[in-house]
C-alpha cells in the first residue's frame, strides 16, 4: 500500500523547534555540524538489521528499510545542494519527490544490509562536504524550487533536523553513544 505523500513544509524547524521528536535550531553551532551529520548515522546498521526491518508498523508509516533508504538518499540530495551553493551562490535547486523516489527505486524491496553500508557512506561524504565550509561560505545561498531560501548555514539546520527526526520515528535516539 502506497504511503499517503507528505505535503507539509518543513522548513520551519529552521526557526523553531520540533515538538516531535525534540530537535532545537538554537542548538546548532557551525563547528558542530559536520560532526553530528556523521553521527546521525550510528545505530542504523544495527536498525537495518532487524528481523522486522522490511516491516511498516501501520498503512501510514514507512519501515525502517525504507526510513533507511529515504535518509541515505537526503544526504546524498543534501551533499549534491551544499555543493552547488559552494560552487554557485544563489543556486535553484530540482525538485525532489521522495515519496515519487520511494516507490520507483522500490525502497521497500532494496538490501537492508547494503542500504546500512550505502547510509554510512553518503553520511561521511555529506559530513565531509561541511567539514570544508569556509567561515565565509555558510552566507551562500540556495533557492529550493518551492520558493524556499537557504544559506549554508540555515541548510545545515534543515538537513540535521531531517536526518535526526527520523531516528526518531524508528525508535533510535539521538545520542550516538
């Protein structure tokens, strides 16, 4: 059964915090942020290795198996736009459906064990990527294709809000131990 779409505009837990799962801008500190795109990835081998990975817990939720493959590909997409504000500032960014890209690369169907190696390593690149910010980059901008604006710095809120929220919803916390 098809995940009904997520339409909402997350962009707000750029300024706020996220009565969800807890996540709080204000905590965010630049020197901190390559570091904690890293450790977002901790625990989801052990996650992905579940007996009950491949399983949604209801009609409305994706499974960790596609949790996983959803974050792997945000660090990936995330990477591609950091690097073109660092390359071009002002830079529009495609859309991206990740409910469209759930279904077509079938996340449900892919390799738990490849998807934990895949998510390690699209999180050390992602995290890498941030560790070569310049001081006077993080005021580069970037143009999402709804209208939404971004500096590297706000970006790097956005994107750990997404990559610690669904730690969350699969039931890790966000210590990384």
């Amino acid at each position: 059964m098809a995940i009904t779409p997520d339409t909402k505009d997350w962009t707000w837990v750029i300024e706020r915090a996220c009565p969800a799962c807890g996540f709080d801008p204000s905590t965010v500190r630049r020197e901190d942020v390559a570091d904690r795109i890293a450790r977002s990835a901790i625990g989801w081998d052990a996650a992905l290795a579940r007996p009950d990975a491949r399983v949604r817990p209801d009609e409305r939720t994706w499974s960790v198996l596609e949790y996983g493959c959803h974050l792997r590909d945000v660090h990936l997409i995330m990477r591609e736009r950091l690097n073109l504000m660092l390359t071009r500032d002002g830079a529009t960014f495609a859309n991206w459906d990740q409910d469209v890209t759930a279904v077509e690369d079938e996340y449900d169907a892919q390799d738990p064990s490849t998807v934990a190696d895949e998510l390690a390593d699209a999180a050390a690149a992602f995290a890498q990527a941030y560790a070569t910010v310049g001081d006077d980059d993080w005021a580069r901008t970037g143009l999402r294709s709804n209208g939404s604006a971004f500096t590297i710095d706000s970006f790097a809120v956005y994107a750990l809000h997404d990559l610690e929220h669904h730690r969350i919803d699969v039931g890790m916390e966000n210590t990384y131990g």
